[in-house]
C-alpha cells in the first residue's frame, strides 16, 4: 500500500509536466533523428523504420524518463533510448532557474 500511495505522490508532484507530454511527438521526433543517422552510414541501406514504441512513465527524483524502442529490420534487433524530461518547468511556470535547469542538461547531454 505504501508503495501504491508513493506512486500517486510521483503523479501528483509530475502532474505538471506529465500533462504536456505528447508520447505521439516523441515518437515521431525520435524516428526523424534514427532516420538521419540511418541516412549519414553510408555503408547501410535505407530500410524503412516504423514509429518507435514510446514506454513510460520511469520517475527520477527531478525527471521523468520514457523508453523509446526501435526495431531495426536489417539487423532484427531492438534500438533502445531513453529521454529524460526535466519536472522543473513548463509553459505556465517558466523562470530563471528553470532555464539555467535546461540549458544545463542539454550542456550535459552535448559533451557526452
């Protein structure tokens, strides 16, 4: 039960954030990026890729986080990335830390 309540809490503090995420443009971004890279190889063939399966929700302390899973149909394997959004922010509660939060997690992301 205290698990159950503990996850409730999750939602309730994600709620935010949770209620601009559209896992439909996730998938659709997330294809576009596997398809340019696909495209700079260019030792492999086009092969058309289908919309990824989007699986979440996963709470971090200060992010939630969503699989991404492709199949690749040459090497029948699976694809798998993580997306990490921030909780902190959104269109209607927008300020400096906030931005300094973003800008810090995309440095991050950048130098890996």
């Amino acid at each position: 039960m205290e698990q159950r309540r503990g996850g409730q809490r999750q939602h309730r503090d994600f709620a935010g954030i949770l209620s601009h995420v559209d896992t439909e443009a996730i998938a659709a971004l997330s294809l576009s990026i596997m398809q340019r890279h696909l495209a700079e190889d260019k030792k492999r063939k086009p092969s058309p890729l289908q919309l990824p399966l989007v699986r979440g929700q996963f709470f971090g302390s200060a992010h939630v986080f969503y699989m991404i899973e492709f199949y690749h149909p040459q090497t029948r394997k699976a694809i798998k990335w993580i997306i990490k959004i921030p909780i902190n922010g959104t269109p209607d509660i927008w300020d400096r830390l906030c931005a300094e939060t973003l800008r810090t997690e995309a440095l991050v992301l950048y130098s890996m």
